[in-house]
C-alpha cells in the first residue's frame, strides 16, 4: 500500500514496519540535497544536463565520473548537514536513530545489457545484505520517475519467504572486496537475489523531483530497466533506531551473515 504523510511520526513509522510504503511531498531540505547534488553532477560533467552523457561517453569514462561524485557526497559536510536537518524536518529526533551516508544512485538506458551492473537490477530484501530488519530507507529523485525509469515493489511478499541466496553473503568480505557502488569485481562479489519467478501484485511508484519515498528494507524490490532517454539520478539513505522502539519485520527468509 502506497501512503501519502506530511510527517514521520510514529503512526507512520507503524505503518512502515507492517509493509506500507510512504510518500512525502518535496521539502527544503530536500530540495537543498537535490540542487546541491546537481550542482556537483553539472560541475563533474561539465554541462547542465548531465542525464544525457551517457550517451556522449564511453562506459568507462561515464562510470568514472560518477564514482567521483559518489566519494565527494561521502566527505561533504554540506550534504551531511543537509541530511541531518531533512530528517528533522520530517520530524524524526536524530538522536534516536543512526543513519548512515547519502547515496547517489545512477540508472543507465544500457546498464542492464553489462554484465558488470546486473547486480544493481537483482530483485532483492536490503536485510539480505546482513542489514537490520529495523532498517527503513529513503529515496530521493532528483528528476522526476515514472514507470518507464523506476523500480518494483514486489508486495506479496512482505509476509511471504521466497526463495534466495542471501546464504552466500558475508558482510566483511564484502566490505572488504569495496561494498557498494564499486562495480570493479562485481562479478565476483556476491549480490544477494531472489531465485526463480516473483509473482504480482506489483508497485511501481511515480515521484517528482526531491519528493520522498520511505519504505522497509524489508521490501522485496528490484530496479527497472531504464527505458526512456537519459540516466536516472537518485539519492537515497538509510536509518535504523538505536533502541527497539517498535515492532519491526521478522526474518522469513535471510541466512545472510
């Protein structure tokens, strides 16, 4: 079920943990991060619209670019400011939760035909990367999505066990082989996926720009392919209480360690 709330109070963060996925309406901060991160993509790139060089660089050249502007969100003060006081603006008291780094994400029109980004398309519960079952996150568009350039929620199975490998992931030596986004060796690094066919019903959301979307990580989702003419950017986060303060999903069907 899609929810459409003002504020993350504890009905909402209710709601969430029992499967329901929250949309917010832009906010300052929110357009802050996304005018701030443009603002960085534009410079990188070297044009005001960088959604379209994947189409004027080679793969390499484009991925190169986009690594770099991950590892400088990582160390801005800037953004980590900026994400402290959306979380605050939504109503949360910081210092209950942990959170960890802003995250740029990069969809490609193409990214789904190399076998170097396939993991990034893995249908797949975020717990399976041995992360907390009180794990909720948030994505940011940073251009409007719609069903052409978005992802899957796969609803049934919030309270369903489907089949998986998240058996084979060890949180260490994934870390140690260079964790997310780094796509060098990422054929051999194991990304955890469902196995066999998911079945429906499905949700496919539609946000416009630096409006928010919150949701479990206990979701089975799956990035869509990009079937429309220029990359996809996206922000996304990840918070988790210090303390058990609700109810939150249990583990169905994650070996991960």
């Amino acid at each position: 079920m899609l929810l459409k709330k003002e504020f993350l109070n504890k009905e909402v963060l209710e709601k969430i943990y029992s499967g329901c996925i929250v949309q917010f309406s832009k906010r300052q901060n929110s357009k802050l991060l996304v005018d701030y991160t443009q603002n960085l993509l534009n410079a990188i790139f070297k044009t005001p619209t960088p959604e379209f060089s994947e189409s004027k660089l080679s793969y390499e050249l484009h991925y190169e670019k986009i690594f770099e502007i991950r590892k400088l969100i990582l160390s801005d003060i800037t953004i980590s400011y900026l994400l402290e006081e959306l979380l605050k603006e939504l109503g949360l008291n910081n210092t209950d939760w942990n959170f960890d780094s802003l995250r740029l994400r990069a969809i490609t029109t193409y990214g789904h035909k190399l076998d170097k980004a396939k993991p990034a398309y893995y249908i797949h519960r975020d717990t399976w990367y041995s992360n907390p079952e009180s794990q909720i996150n948030f994505w940011i568009p940073i251009s409007p999505i719609n069903k052409n350039n978005s992802f899957t929620f796969y609803t049934r199975y919030f309270n369903e066990a489907i089949q998986n490998d998240s058996y084979l992931f060890n949180h260490k030596e994934f870390n140690d082989q260079g964790g997310f986004q780094n796509l060098k060796g990422a054929i051999q690094k194991t990304y955890p996926r469902a196995i066999g066919e998911v079945q429906p019903p499905k949700l496919i959301p539609e946000l416009n720009s630096q409006e928010i979307l919150a949701f479990s990580a206990h979701h089975l989702h799956g990035t869509n392919h990009n079937q429309t003419d220029r990359t996809r950017f996206s922000l996304d986060f990840r918070i988790f209480p210090k303390e058990k303060i609700l109810n939150f999903p249990l583990n169905i069907d994650n070996k991960s360690v």
